[in-house]
C-alpha cells in the first residue's frame, strides 16, 4: 500500500489541522505542496482531483477525501480505530463533535471574516465587531476548558487539533489570549502535542501575511 499523500499548504489553517491529527498518529505521509498564494489549488492536475478546490485533501491509495475534520475523523477510524484521539463511547464522541463543529461554524468562521478580507480583499483594518465576535467564541471556549483538560474532555482528541490550528493562526495576528485563563493553559499544554511546532511555523507564515498588510492591530 502507497503512503497516504497529503495536499498541503502550510499557511493554511485547516490543513494544519489535520496534518496534527497525521502527526499525534505518527503515519507514514507525503506531503504534496499546493500554494495557494500562487493559485496553484486551480492547477488542471489538482481540479482533477478535488473539483472544489480546496486544500488539504488526501488521495489514500486512490481514496480522495478533503474538509479536514473528516479527514482526521478517517483518519483515526481507519488507522486507529481504539485511540483516545476520536473516542468510540458515544457520549465522549458526540462531545469531540460538538467541539469539532463549533471550530468549524463558530470560531474559525470568526477568524477568516478577520483575516481573508485582509489577505485578498484589500482591508487594512479590523472592526470592532469582528474582533467582539473573536472574543465571544475565545469566551465560549475557554467556558468547555473550566471543567475538563482538553477541549472535549481529559484526554486529548481530534478537536483539540483542529481548534490548535485554528487558534494559533489567529494568535499569530495578534489576538490576545491572555485574559481567557482555561484558554491560555490548555494552549500552553498544546505545546508537548506532535507537531506543535510545525502547526505553530505555519501559523507564523499566516499571521506575518495578514499582519503585513494591516495598518493597525487588534
Ligand atoms: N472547511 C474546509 C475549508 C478548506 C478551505 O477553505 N481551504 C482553503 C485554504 S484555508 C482553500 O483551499 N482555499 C482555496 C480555494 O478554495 O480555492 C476544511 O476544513 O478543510
């Protein structure tokens, strides 16, 4: 069996995402970069494989899958299917979706409305509103931390991963963590996580490119 192939662009939140969920499963991977910077996610070769063109995206031994939370899902169901990274009770699992969806339709929704209108729509600032919003959901996450080590529980899971990449990107802009004391622990304890320091070199790409081109912070 080939190595999973993973397309990647390291900026990106998403694809750090799961590329933590990779990296805590320590699987054998080749990474494929598609630099969206360069629009080479429209490339004829890529549109063949993902029509949506949207990174990351894996091709597993011709198994093509993209959205990086149901990347880590298959990922951990297909390779370790026992671990305590997407648990099997139902109960704990329904709560790592819970927290995977408010990464996805909550938090870092709130993240790209600050930073994409930055990176490619020409703004130089961020709103007041953007940034109470941001705060909100810092707010919501630091309420899950108050009664459990991870995100959705003792143990670390696949949310953890996806809301790391997500939050670091938007630290790496600037945001304050500070004051969001669960927030900023668990962020600390993220640090002895696989590829903590891959995610955070991304983050740091991601965070100089949108602080270069705002004339003021947060
Ligand atoms: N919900 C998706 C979002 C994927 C996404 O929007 N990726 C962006 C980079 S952050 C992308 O590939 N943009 C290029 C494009 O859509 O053409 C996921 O979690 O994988």
């Amino acid at each position: 069996m080939k190595d999973l192939v993973y397309y990647h662009f390291s900026p990106s939140p998403p694809s750090r995402g799961a590329l933590l969920t990779i990296r805590n499963l320590n699987l054998p991977v080749e990474i494929k970069e598609i630099n969206l910077f360069k629009k080479e996610q429209l490339n004829p070769e890529f549109l063949k494989i993902n029509p949506q063109h949207c990174i990351p995206t894996i091709d597993d031994d011709g198994f093509v899958l993209w959205e990086s939370r149901a990347i880590s899902q298959y990922l951990v169901e297909s390779r370790a299917p026992n671990s305590h990274l997407y648990p099997k009770e139902p109960k704990k699992r329904a709560l790592v979706n819970q927290r995977l969806y408010f990464d996805l339709g909550t938090l870092y929704p709130r993240i790209r409305a600050i930073c994409f209108p930055v990176l490619f729509l020409g703004e130089t600032t961020i709103s007041e509103e953007k940034t109470k919003q941001l705060y909100e959901a810092f707010n919501w996450l630091d309420g899950f931390l108050q009664s459990t080590k991870w995100v959705a529980g003792d143990e670390v899971t696949i949310a953890d991963l996806s809301i790391l990449a997500s939050l670091a990107s938007i630290v790496n802009v600037g945001a304050d963590i500070s004051k969001y004391h669960n927030l900023a622990k668990w962020y600390k304890m993220c640090e002895t996580l696989p590829g903590f320091e891959e995610n955070q070199k991304g983050a740091k790409v991601f965070g100089d490119a949108v602080k270069s081109k705002l004339t003021s912070g947060f």
